[in-house]
C-alpha cells in the first residue's frame, strides 16, 4: 500500500463551513493569512512554518484559532512567531492542563525589554479535543475563547500582536525556538491553525470553538452532596484575594473555615496578610455574615498559613500561623527577606526576644513586656501581647510595623493562638521560636491545615502540629512540634530527613543538599495503635509518607513513597476517618491529581491495612486506596478536610488560584459514586459511493466515497480510505469535509476489464479518527459496493 505522508500548507477563500459549522456559511469571511492542517508533533517534531514570517510579522492585530489534542503537563506552545537569536523576542499562544494564555515578549538591544502575558485557568482533558481561539483587537483588546465560551477579555493589557516581535525570524507550530531556555515544546495533535490579519466576531468564534464543547458524560449527584459554597472571595472583609484554608470542626460542632486574608495582592510574604475566619453552626450550610480577625498586623507585616488543632481534654482550639514582620517573608528568593534566626537571644539563660534601634542598639523584651537596654536596664519602652509598642504607658506604634523605632530581627516567627470561645475570639500570638526554632533556619513554618491530638499509646493527649524548614542549604524538611502539657510547652521534633536512608546513605536534616530529597508542607494523621503518619509535600509526583513510633519525635529511616496518591508539588490534606469504611479504619485524603500541575482536586479513601511488622517489632501498616472521587476540575490547590458529624467530611479547597475559597460536604456514598459514564468511542453511521445505484466506471475516472460518523471527528495522519477492486488497490484521498462528521474520500479507477466487481473499503492503517472525548476508532468499516467497470473509450 503506497503511504504518504499529509503536511497540507494552503491557502484558500475560506467560509465557516471549512470548519464543519455549515448553517453559518458566509461569503464575507476572510482569508487566513496562514492556515494549517493535519499536524502531528510528537518526539521533537514540530512544524516549521519559517516560510510564513513574512506574512505574520505585520500583522498588529487578528485572530489565531487552533483545534489540538495534547498529552503532557507543562506550558506547551500551539504557535510562535519569534526571533530565534535573542531568549526572549517571541510571541507564543500556549497551553498547559490549567491555562491558556500568550505571551509577546520584545526585545531589542539597548532598550527594555517587556511581555504582554494574558492569561486564562481552565481544565484541558488530555487526548480531549479542544478549540482556542485568541483575538487581538486594537480597539477592544485580547478575547479568548475555549470550546464555545468566551473565557477571558482583558481589556487593560498594552495591546500587541506579531508585529511586535523585533525582527522575526522563525515561525512554528509546536515550539518557540529561542536562543536560549524552555521552547515550550507541544505534544500531541494540531487537527489545523489559522492566522487571520483581522479580528472575528464573537459570534462566528463562539461557533467554531463550540464545535468541540464535549456533551457531559456526568451521572446525577448523589444527594447528599453539597455544591460548593464561596466561604471567602473578592469583595468579602475588604480583600481581594485569599489562599491557605484551614478547616475544624469543633467539639460542640462549630466549623471553623480559616484562611489568609491577602489584602494587595495574592502572593506570599512579603504582604499585608492577615489572619481570618469564619465559622458555621450546621455543617456548611449556612456561614455567619461577617469573619473574625485572629490577627492584622499593619503595614506589611503579615500572618500566613493557618493551622487548627483543639484539645478534647479541655475544648481550647489553637491556631498555628507564620509571622513576619514587615518587609520579611520568603518571596524573592530565600534568604533575601528572611534571615537566618530565631530572633531570641539568651540573657542569664533565659531566651528573650529583641529588637533594635535605627542606630542598631539592641533591646530585649523580658517579663511583664518590659523592654531593656543592651546594659540589662529597663526603659521606657515595653510592648503588649499584641506586639504593640508604648513609651511610658502610651501606644505609639506596633513593632512589626514599617515605622516602628524599635524594630524585631528580620526572620520568621512560629506564632500560636488560642480560642476558648469556639473562635469568636483570640488570644496571642505566643512565640514559639524561642522553643522550637533553630538558629541555623531562616524559616520555621505550619504545615499548614490542621494538627491532631493523639488518643493511642504511650503519647495519648499530646498535641501535634506539622511544621516545615529550611536548613542550612536552604532545603526544606518536614516535622511537628508537640505539647504535652496541654499547650504551654512545645517542643520540636526531628526531621524525617534526620537519619533517613537515601540510596544507601544516611542523610541528615541541617546538612542534607538534595533537591530530591525535600519534604516540605505536611498532615499528620495518628494510627490505630498511636503510631504516626506524615504526609508530606515534596517533588516526585506522588505523596510521601514518614512513620514515627513515638509521637514524632523521631521517624523511621524510611519515606514511602505513595504511588496510588499522584500529588504535585503543592500541600495536600490528610485525617483519619471518625468511622469504619468497609468495615475498616480509614484515611481520607485530598490534592491536586495531577503529577505536576495543580488540577482536578482528588479525595481518596485509604483503608488501613496491617501489612507486618517493622524491624522494631512495630506493626507495619499500608492503605488500600479504594475509593478516589474527583471533586474539582481545574484548579485545585491547597485543601483542608475535616470529620463532621454523622460520617460526613467537609472540604475547604482553593479552587481558584487566589480569589475564591469553596466549601462542600459529603458522605461515603458520594466517595463510592460512579461520577461518569464511560466516554462513547466514534463509530460510522454510514459509508457510500457517492452515487446510490450502481452506475457504470471507466478507467481513469474519479470514484467518491462518502464516510458519515456518528458525531464530530478529526481525522489525523493519512487522510486515505483504500478501496480494493479485483485485488487492485485505490488510494482514495480526502477531498471535501461537508462538516464535523462527514467526509469525502476521491480516487482514481484502475485499469480494469469491464464487467460487473465487489469493491471494498477499509479505512488507512496510519489514520486515526478521533471524537471529542479523544477516544479513537478502533478496525474498520465492512463496506462493499457493486461496482460496473465499463471499456475506456
């Protein structure tokens, strides 16, 4: 069989029927300045399309839409105009599992460099087939539309399309070649592109990309779910933008939902970040109308990342946060707003926290706020448990503010906080650094989330919280402090990475230098018999999990790592399950369920399983993670579970990057729901000779064949169906899409005796057919016709 391969390049007087939307024909649609079809990029290939550029580079607004199916999980570029000898003069339309977007970068020696980078998050299903299109209109800015919706308009962005790209000089589909870093290389199919030099309607994209706007496949919810309900979000307690959620349920069935309020903008410290929450009294249904402040420090000075943990011996509910002073944090790099410290110093033995002065005399704050001079005298200064500063009886100022004279070393502070009115109020902060920081760490942190208190063995009633470091490396390393007088001392415990075998070395958690090794942000979640499990952020692309025999203090030489929990590097959320599932003890576990990307938000049920004993004569235990429940798609990124009464589990989940922090609740039925029926694979409704009676052929002659599918389909690679006429083989190329589903096929007569032959046809071993779930057709239609060869004349 003679095979060829299909690069189409053309040109051509195009109406909305060459995209299968055959109702809205329209004469007055513009030519593509470029289009493409048929591409298939994979294993380094990409498509040149170099002998473009001079069409592309003039263009200062118009339109790009590309109809792809993809694998992979990074940014993947689906087309570039760009010059390959600088790092950063291109444009690029991209795509990853959780956004869309462009980028126009422009660069030119001896002037600024700058990037129009717009931006979309959505939920791309891989192998899916999907359709972006981007405008760039000079008058209304930059539009984007996915599969039939308009997902994003911005209409603030500078407004620039490819002739802004400095001297172009390459042109691709699948890659941005740069002179240096990521060209962002696609993987997958390119069903066509195409360029035009001026903006289409709304109307008209709406309909081309709507051709691949897949019918849900979803089974009914089951009723004992809640829909997700927007705890925080843009506008609510005078903030925009909110991240890190923390959730508990009370003793006395209280819920409280905690989160960072970040009040300029939705990054990490540096930032006025404050410390909320909000509460419920019936399980999520309704939420109180206003949050309460833990904490607002002013300026920039911040709190960050919240931990909830009560203890049942007493009902006191504590709250774990980060503190910076202002300008401090982590953002911009390690080391650069934080320093190395606990910002203690011992005097006579006891560790004080100190400050200093703009000429950098130092002062420490002793009993009772009482501030001192570096001499060991009181001053006129003292300050309260709020961090307020006084002169002689008078607030003049707080000292983790900008303006403060007397000023705190410039680190990290492990603040604790404590409610004995169900969270309606606070008391604190309390430093911790002072008892379980390290003078080597630039940062202590939470976990953050929740901590536990244990109820088994010899450790029953301590109080545990997961924290994380940075060691002498910068590297980070998970642990717990623990209380085991009901919260007045805490101690910390070591590192997992403390002893932890790493390919037969033994690691240690100050020096330790490997990348691969860091176990950050962590849940901890107590065992049937006391042991514990730590459940740990980190970059393999799965859950990590450390075991310790003792309360935390020490861990096991051995991090598992979890394959069945496929987790990228972002917090994940971990309890144990006030209930039997199957008639077992049980772990519910949420993340992110992509290996690399923080999407489609997973919850797990892990039964717990004895599975032997350790080297120590400790039972050993492993899950069975049977049950896994998609709860959101798209973006997923730090979550919080809590047990609620009656078997039922609430969530708190960042299902937007920084705006909106949901809530639901559901039971086991909901985690043992069938969500959706299996996706239909493309069958062929009908397959004819153009003519529907058998009529007479002469050699030479063209023969059509119609192929009609089911429902919409692309056809990738060779676009051939082969027909067989008396052991004679006839190519029958791709000649005519009358729609999404149906196609014409056309080829040539052989030299045959005239009489009466079967002809049969089978569709091209290298064409695969695709609907837009990207399920593939599988053999090949049972066609045969009656077919009369009459003598050439």
């Amino acid at each position: 069989m003679v095979k060829k391969l299909l690069i189409v390049l053309f040109s051509l007087v195009l109406t909305l029927s060459s995209f299968g939307t055959d109702h809205f024909v329209s004469a007055d649609m513009p030519e593509p300045v470029v289009s493409v079809e048929n591409q298939i990029i994979k294993d380094g290939y990409y498509t040149d399309l170099n002998d473009q550029v001079d069409k592309l580079k003039t263009l200062d607004e118009g339109t790009i839409i590309v109809r792809f199916q993809y694998t992979g999980s990074s940014i993947m570029s689906l087309f570039s105009l760009s010059n390959n000898l600088v790092p950063d003069g291109h444009f690029h339309l991209y795509i990853s599992p959780s956004a869309i977007g462009s980028e126009n970068r422009y660069q030119k020696a001896g002037e600024t460099k700058t990037n129009v980078h717009v931006s979309a998050p959505v939920n791309l299903k891989e192998n899916a087939v999907h359709t972006l299109a981007m405008v760039m209109d000079k008058e209304e800015g930059y539009k984007y539309f996915l599969d039939g919706e308009l997902i994003k308009q911005d209409k603030q962005s500078p407004r620039k399309f490819l002739s802004n790209i400095h001297s172009p000089n390459s042109s691709q589909l699948g890659r941005t070649e740069r002179a240096a870093g990521n060209q962002y290389p696609f993987s997958g199919n390119i069903d066509f592109a195409k360029i035009y030099n001026e903006p289409l309607s709304n109307e008209v994209l709406t309909a081309v990309t709507g051709e691949t706007k897949a019918k849900s496949l979803e089974n009914t919810l089951p009723d004992s779910v809640t829909e997700p309900f927007p705890v925080f979000y843009p506008g609510f307690m005078d903030s925009n933008n909110y991240r890190i959620p923390a959730l508990l349920q009370s003793q006395k069935g209280t819920l409280i939902a905690g989160i960072d309020r970040r009040v300029e903008h939705g990054g990490d410290s540096p930032n006025n970040i404050d410390a909320v929450i909000r509460r419920s009294f019936d399980q999520g249904l309704t939420w109180e109308e206003d949050g309460i402040v833990i904490n607002d420090y002013p300026d920039q000075a911040s709190n960050i990342d919240l931990s909830f943990l009560q203890d049942q011996t007493n009902g006191r509910i504590f709250s774990l946060v980060d503190g910076f002073p202002h300008g401090a944090g982590l953002m911009g790099g390690f080391g650069n707003n934080a320093y190395k410290g606990t910002g203690f110093k011992s005097v006579d033995g006891q560790q004080y926290l100190y400050l200093k002065d703009e000429n950098n005399n130092e002062y420490t704050i002793r009993e009772n706020g009482v501030v001192y001079d570096e001499q060991g005298n009181p001053t006129s200064y003292s300050v309260d448990e709020d961090r307020n500063l006084y002169v002689d009886g008078d607030k003049i100022d707080n000292y983790f503010s900008q303006t403060s004279p007397l000023k705190p070393y410039k680190t990290s502070y492990l603040e604790l906080y404590y409610s004995d009115d169900e969270g309606e109020t606070w008391e604190g902060p309390i430093d911790l650094n002072d008892e379980v920081k390290e003078e080597w760490m630039i940062f202590l942190g939470t976990g953050p989330g929740n901590g536990i208190q244990l109820t088994e063995g010899r450790n029953a009633g301590r109080l545990v919280f997961p924290v994380y470091f940075l060691n002498e490396y910068n590297r980070q390393a998970s642990a717990v402090i623990y209380s085991d007088d009901n919260g007045k001392t805490w101690n910390r415990g070591e590192s997992p990475n403390e002893g932890r075998v790493v390919d037969g070395e033994i690691i240690n958690e100050r020096y330790f230098t490997g990348y691969s090794e860091e176990i950050t942000e962590s849940q901890v979640v107590e065992m049937p018999n006391g042991q514990l499990k730590l459940f740990m952020r980190n970059h393999s692309g799965f859950a990590q999990i450390a075991t310790s025999f003792d309360g935390g203090e020490t861990w096991d030489s051995e991090v598992v790592t979890e394959e069945a929990l496929t987790a990228p590097y972002s917090q994940m959320s971990a309890i144990r399950y006030e209930g039997q599932v199957d008639g077992k003890e049980a772990i519910i576990f949420s993340s992110a369920s992509d290996s690399s990307s923080r999407v489609d938000g997973t919850v797990k049920v892990g039964l717990i399983e004895e599975d032997g004993t350790h080297e120590n004569g400790e039972t050993k235990y492993s899950f069975d993670w049977k049950y896994s429940q998609l709860v959101k798609e798209g973006h997923y990124g730090y979550s919080s579970l809590t047990n609620l009464q009656n078997g039922e589990i609430g969530l708190f989940y960042e299902g937007t990057a920084n705006t909106v922090m949901d809530y639901m609740k559901f039971n086991l039925d909901f985690m043992k729901w069938e969500r959706y029926k299996p996706a239909p694979k493309p069958a062929v409704k009908s397959l004819n000779l153009e003519a529907k009676k058998p009529v007479p052929y002469r050699p030479g002659e063209s023969i059509q064949v119609e192929v009609e599918f089911d429902d919409f389909v692309i056809l990738m690679g060779e676009q051939e169906i082969t027909g067989t006429i008396d052991g004679k083989e006839i190519p029958l190329t791709l000649v005519e899409s009358i729609d999404d589903s149906h196609f014409v096929f056309e080829g040539i007569v052989p030299d045959l005796k005239p009489k009466a032959y079967t002809a049969k046809f089978e569709f091209d071993d290298n064409l695969s057919i695709y609907n837009v779930y990207g399920e593939l057709f599988e053999g090949s239609p049972d066609f045969t016709e009656k077919v009369i060869i009459r003598a050439d004349k």
